[in-house]
C-alpha cells in the first residue's frame, strides 16, 4: 500500500499537527510519526471507499473503518509497537476533531490498543559499565582515520561519564550549553522530552572529566568561551564548533565496544539504563530514579530500572520468611 509522505500536507492534519508542536510541544520526529500514521489512514480511506477523506467525509467515519485500516497494517508486517501508534496517533487526532466541534462521534474512541510483551532493558552490568569506563580511550575514534586532538579525546570521556553518572539521554547531552553545567554546585541542568526542565547532580567523576575536558578546549580554541557555546562540539576540517550530534556519540561507542570486546547491547542509551537500574540495585527508590531521569510517568521508569530475575530472587532469599533459604 503506498502512503502519503508526511512532509505532504494534508489539510485536515494541519491544525493538529501545529498543536502537537506548538502546545503539546511534541519533538519534530514525534510530529513527524503522527503525519505519517495519520497520511497512511487517509490513504486506506480514499482506498477503501474510492472518495478522498475530507471534512465533509470524516462525519462517516466508523470504528469498522478504523478497524480495518489497522487489519490492513497488520497484514503487511507493521509490528505492535507501531499498531499501538498508528491507534494513538488516530485517537489523539479524533479527540482534536471532537474537541474543536469538527466531528459528533469520536469513531476511535472504543478501539482498543493490542497488547504487547514488556521488554525489559539490557542494562550493562556494573563490571561491564566499569570496563568500559576506567579503559584508556584510542587516541584515534574512528574519525575518517584523523587523529582526534586531546580536548576531543577528553571530551568523550565526559560524555561517558555523564551518560552513566547522569543518566541523560543522548540528545539531551547534545544540547548542553556551557551554562547549564554547574561545577561549582555539582549539577546540570537539563532540557528533556517536551521541554521538561530538570536539574540532576554530577558525580565526582564527571565533574572531573568536564572540568578536564573545557580546560582543554578552551587552551585550543582561539575565541574566548560564551555562555551559550554548545558544552560538545565536533572536530572539523577548519577547526569551528559545531554542535556535536548523537550519532557521533554512536560512533564513540561502537569504536569503544570493539576495542574492548563488550557486547553490542553498550550503547548510549544502554548507559542511562545502567545508571537506573544500579541505582535501583543500590537500594534508591523508583520515585527518586523517576525524578533523576525525567520520566513523566513511574510506569515509564519501571521499564528502565529493573532488577534483574536474580537480585530479585536473592532479596527474597533474604527477605520474607517463607523463603526456601531464608536464615532461621
């Protein structure tokens, strides 16, 4: 089935979509998801029923066509991951419609979302978390074959420290400015998913890492540093500061896990995951964690932190009283 591309626009999704982005405050790539599934069900309709969907056709709308469409989806392979957002996109969009009078009956309203297996997080474990950051860093990191200068090599150390001693996601380092890093206090302060703002501490560590990191810099760069310079940037033919992007901490971590022989499951997000889940081991509660990590629901932060079918069966062990090994 051929689809309409989202950058496309189609006339019934522009409102919406301009309240995903400017209200919701929903990132490009989300907004970006949300116009594709929307295209791909204007697409099935004007299919289905040989009319294009528009306002005068939504009002005929019904479940059945929902239903279908999904069907359809599910003929062609779309996992249930998408399925559960192609019905999200779908709900979102026809309660916008309801709201704003546009449509009666909400005909996504008594779909309900296929259910799909909890995955759990590979976290690395902490002897994997600390070979790969107590190991020296090449002194050359997959770059075009060109050898990184000392602020560079520097520079990744920080960002593995904060992407496990921190727990931020890998876009939200990207984003740092210098401003938002505190030595000083030990905090950072960090702009998340929907432009939720939080502040989290640095461990001794990364506090030492930056500190060597920004000295380093600073010594190589000839302009004096503002405020508002990106916290990481890449290294370039002209020697400029171009904000660094995540795929180049992809790439850190690639050159890094082959180094080292670790497995492929150490990725940056693998790191947040570590520090949530060693929190959790540790004894931190998930509140806490849920809070340090920016989720807006708990829900959310018990996917991430886990403790693993073994810590689990040892606290029991030790723990309740019926317990096979508990002590007498």
């Amino acid at each position: 089935m051929s689809s309409m591309p989202a950058s496309a626009t189609h006339p019934l999704f522009e409102a919406f979509l301009r309240h995903l982005s400017s209200e919701r405050r929903y990132s490009d790539h989300t907004t970006a998801a949300y116009a594709n599934d929307l295209h791909r069900f204007a697409d099935f309709w004007q299919q289905r029923h040989r009319t294009p969907l528009t306002g005068q056709t939504l009002s005929v709308v019904r479940p059945a066509d929902l239903r279908a469409f999904l069907a359809r989806e599910h003929q062609e392979g779309k996992s249930k991951a998408t399925l559960q957002r192609r019905i999200a996109s779908l709900r979102s969009w026809f309660r916008f419609l309801e709201r704003n009078g546009t449509i009666v009956d909400n005909p996504a309203a008594t779909i309900p979302t296929p259910k799909s297996a909890i995955r759990l997080p590979r976290a690395p474990s902490e002897e994997e978390t600390a070979r790969l950051l107590d190991s020296p860093l090449p002194a050359e990191i997959i770059a075009q074959g060109r050898a990184l200068p000392t602020w560079a090599i520097l520079r990744d150390r920080a960002i593995l420290e904060l992407l496990y001693g921190s727990g931020l996601r890998v876009g939200e380092i990207c984003a740092l400015n210098r401003q938002e890093i505190d030595l000083v206090n030990q905090e950072v302060r960090v702009h998340g998913k929907g432009g939720k703002e939080r502040i989290t501490p640095l461990t001794r560590p990364s506090i030492l890492a930056v500190t060597r990191y920004l000295a380093a810099r600073d010594q190589a760069m000839p302009h004096a540093p503002h405020p508002r310079d990106p916290l990481f940037i890449g290294v370039n033919e002209t020697g400029g500061d171009r904000r660094l992007n995540p795929r180049q901490i992809q790439r850190l971590l690639q050159g890094l896990r082959r180094q080292l022989g670790l497995p492929e499951k150490i990725t940056p997000h693998a790191l947040r995951h570590a520090f949530a889940t060693h929190l959790l081991q540790a004894g931190a509660d998930l509140r806490s964690i849920q809070e340090l990590l920016g989720h807006a629901a708990l829900s959310t932060t018990q996917r991430y932190a886990h403790l693993d079918v073994q810590a689990l069966s040892r606290i029991y062990d030790v723990s309740h009283p019926h317990a096979r090994h508990h002590p007498p």
